[in-house]
C-alpha cells in the first residue's frame, strides 16, 4: 500500500497472517428474539448472487420474510461496530438435525474506515473493474451492491486454504476461501461452477484442506491458476507433499492443519456449486501464522 492511500486512510482487501481460529472480530445474527454468535457459523455459498449460509438446528424456524442482520464487532474492549450486512431470507437446504439457510443481500454499512476513505476506494475498485472488463468483457463480475457487501463480509478474515482432491487418473491442489465451518458437524465449500475442479471434486466425494502459512502467500495465488485445469504435473509444485493420514491424498509438508472431509451433498447456488461436507479428520502440523484474507484499513494491520 502506498504512502498516499496509508495517508487517505484507504482500505485494502488483502492476505494476513494469522493464528486459526482469528480473534480479531466477532459476527453476530441480529433480528430474531436474541442476538446468535455465528462467528463461526457463516460462510459464503455463492457470489453471484452474493449468498450467506448459516446453520440452524432443524426445529429452529426462522420468520418468513424477515430481514436479518450480519453484524460484524471488534473483539474485546469497545466491542465497536465494524459493519453490517442485512440479510433477505433465500432458501432453506433441509439436513438430519439442522437446516443450511441461504440469504441474499438487501444492504449494508461499513464503519471499519472513514466515509471519505470507503468512496475513495469504491472509485479506485470501479476505475480497476472497468480496465478488467475492457481486457476481458466476459470476466466474472458481482454487482456493486454485492461486492461492497462481500468487503464487510471480508472485515472477518478468513482462512485460505490449499483444497487436495484426486479421482482415478485426475488430481489437482487449488487454493480456496469460500469454505468454513458450521457450528455442527458440517463444513461448507464452495467453488464457481465453471471450474474443472467441481466435476473432480463431485467424482472423488473426499478432500484434503491444508491451511497453510502465511508465507505461502504467494504460491497459493499462483495455484490459482489449477482452478482452470482439469488435472495437474504435481513435479511443478514448489513445495514438498505429504500423504494425509487418511484419504492419502498430497498435502504440503508445511501445512499447519490438515481436514480430510467427505462430501454429503451438493448443490448449485447461483454462480457457485456447494459441497457441504463432513470432517472425517483433522489433523494438527507445525505451530504458525496461517494465511487469511481481510478487508482492513491499512494502520491495524498486524
């Protein structure tokens, strides 16, 4: 970030490093009779339209129609007010014992950087958005409303991981931030469904999640690359692989926790298909920051 936007005091979306679970902030469910701490219980299942899912226990009915709000606070001390996300109620996804609810949005506020600061960076990010669509005008895009709600969704960092799945003669290791757990036995993950890896990843029904350190932050943006790949020359990787204890699948030797999960349902929400997964088992690696994505100012960066 350059001195220029630190002195304009411009936001930026961005990788840090962090211990897993963050402490950072906290996410609450405003609108129903009491205030539900989800700050682990809410995950992105689609971008396009921008789609929230948190999980509900099966008997838990939520009103029709009413209008729920993400609020995002600063843990401990003022416990101030980063942000706001209000929720419209989409769809239900029917589970043994829970219910996956979907939310479209229908608005929100960012309070986690200055008026001035938050236009100046909607200009800068619309300015960049239209060079993207000149180079390529079929390029994925979100509507504004939904991208500006996607920053306050992102005021709560959230982890990156490098996803391992294998089928046959078929393999690949991609990274991946729209996954996260539920607050019950179910973990979501969600990939657009134009990606070759969705027809992989359905075919296998298993995955490796390796969260992987900070100072992988440049290999996992090159990984990105494998979301366009039907399979990969694991030779090429830059890192050294290891066998995950169960599924056997290749995770790096650097990873700091590896999930092996197995995929229960699958579904297609907007531009994204949702795998909601079990965790069949974790396991710890070395101690270290992990990679996460944030949207911060520039100052309270770590």
């Amino acid at each position: 970030m350059s001195r220029l936007a630190t002195l304009l005091d411009l936001p930026r979306y961005d990788a840090i490093g962090l211990r897993d679970p963050q402490q950072e902030v906290e996410v609450w469910l405003r609108g129903l009779n009491e205030p539900i701490n989800v700050t682990r219980n809410n995950v992105v299942a689609a971008l396009r339209p921008l789609t929230i899912g948190i999980m509900f226990p099966r008997h838990d009915a939520l009103p029709p129609g009413k209008t729920l709000q993400l609020a995002v606070h600063q843990r401990g001390g003022s416990k101030g007010l980063l942000g706001v996300i209000h929720l419209r109620p989409a769809r239900g996804l029917p589970l043994p014992s829970h219910q996956f609810c979907l939310f479209e949005i229908a608005g929100c506020e960012n309070y986690c950087v200055s008026a001035l600061g938050l236009r100046l960076y909607y200009l800068r990010e619309r300015w960049r958005a239209e060079i993207r669509k000149r180079k390529n005008p079929y390029n994925f895009q979100m509507t504004r409303a939904d991208l500006r709600a996607s920053y306050v969704f992102y005021v709560c960092p959230r982890p990156v991981v490098l996803v391992s799945v294998e089928h046959e003669q078929s393999s690949n290791i991609f990274p991946m931030d729209l996954i996260g757990p539920t607050d019950s036995p179910w973990f979501s993950m969600a990939l657009r469904t134009t990606s070759p890896a969705v027809r992989l990843m359905q075919q296998s029904r298993r995955m490796a999640l390796a969260s992987i350190p900070f100072t992988y932050k440049a290999i996992a943006y090159e990984l990105a690359k494998h979301h366009k790949q039907a399979s990969i020359d694991w030779s090429t990787l830059p890192f050294s692989t290891m066998p995950s204890p169960l599924f056997g699948l290749r995770v790096p030797e650097a990873a700091l926790r590896v999930r092996e999960v197995r995929v229960q349902e699958v579904h297609e929400i907007g531009s994204h298909t949702l795998f909601l997964t079990s965790v069949e088992r974790e396991t710890a690696g070395a101690d270290g920051r992990q990679l996460f994505h944030s949207f911060r100012r520039p100052r309270t960066e770590p």
